[in-house]
C-alpha cells in the first residue's frame, strides 16, 4: 500500500474498483490478525476489550498507511480509502467471530 503510484498496472474493470481492494485486503488483515496473539482465556465473544482492541488496531492501521500515502509519489491522501479500510477491518473482526477458522493461540 505504500508502493509509488506508477507501480500498479492500469487495470479498470469497475467503478469504485480501488475500494473494493481496500475493502478485501483490509478484511483479510483483520480476520487473520484476531487470530494472532490471543490467549485461550481471551477467545470468546463475550470478552468486548479484546476484540474492540482488535478493531482499534485495524482502524488505526488504516488511518496509518492512508496518511503516509500523500509521502509517496504519485500516491494521495483519501479519506474514503480510510474509511473503507475501518469498515473492511470490522467484516474481518465479525467474520472471525462468526468463522473462527484460523487459530494462532498463545499457551
């Protein structure tokens, strides 16, 4: 995401395409990252603090990676781009709660 501009093919197959992309890879992210570090006694969905955390770090690492963007040639800021990156973080977080496939636990 922090790659210049002239990088990335010229690809065009829909509108709001560099959305979508956002939207999958911040998804992804937060799916994979609430199963990273969790201790047995903290996998549960009752225990808010754990996965409001989760959601905080998803929402931060959009803001993060967004704000570094206008650094980088030809790359601009996008406040849509943040928001798309929390909304796809949050579908990881409450698509782990549903599907918990993937576990990293930490004994």
């Amino acid at each position: 995401m922090l790659t210049p501009g002239t990088k990335f093919p010229e690809v065009d197959l829909f509108d709001f395409q560099d959305k979508a992309v956002h939207l999958i890879s911040f998804f992804i992210q937060g799916y994979l990252w609430c199963g990273v570090g969790v201790k047995k006694a903290q996998v549960s969905a009752k225990n808010p603090r754990i996965w409001q955390n989760f959601m905080l770090f998803g929402i931060l690492a959009g803001v993060v990676l967004e704000s570094l963007q206008q650094f980088i040639p030809f790359r601009s800021f996008e406040l849509m781009d943040m928001i798309v990156n929390g909304l796809g973080a949050g579908m990881g977080l409450l698509g782990y709660l549903k599907w918990p496939f993937i576990k990293f636990i930490l004994e």
